[in-house]
C-alpha cells in the first residue's frame, strides 16, 4: 500500500475530522471512500480490465484456424457428447 500526504485547509480538515467520527473510522478512510466515489463517477480506468480489454493484443493472432468458428453450425457437430 503507497502512503499519499496532502495539505488540507483548516475548514476542509474539520469536515474531515467530523465526516470521520460521524461513521466512527479514519480520516484515511474516509479520504480512500472519497477517491473511490470520485474516479468511479468520473469513468477512471479500473485495474481490473474486462476479457476483452486483457485479450486485445492476441485476438485474430492464430493464424489458419476456421473463418467462420463462431457462426458454422458444423463446428458445434458431436459437442457435448
């Protein structure tokens, strides 16, 4: 876990000193809440990427596979059996 420090100014602190013992927690946790809320309301990028997004540099990289693999209904003969 990386340590971040910041200034606050004093009326921001307060707020966050009467935030923090209204849930009864950290103003460090209070402030990771705060972040949290903020980048997921502001579309940031997650560290956890969808299949699609892990896969983007190998798809279409195998070469002389079938064309038509997910739309041939022959490929799917003897499936599950």
């Amino acid at each position: 876990m990386k340590t971040v420090s910041l200034k606050l100014p004093d009326t921001l602190d307060r707020q966050l000193e009467r935030e923090a013992r209204k849930r009864q927690s950290s103003k460090a946790a209070v402030v990771k809440a705060a972040i949290r809320l903020y980048l997921r309301q502001n579309g940031a990028a997650t560290d956890s990427a969808s299949a699609f997004d892990a896969g983007k540099g190998i798809w279409g990289s195998i070469k002389g596979g079938a064309a038509d693999l997910s739309c041939n209904p022959k490929h799917m003969e003897g499936f599950g059996q």
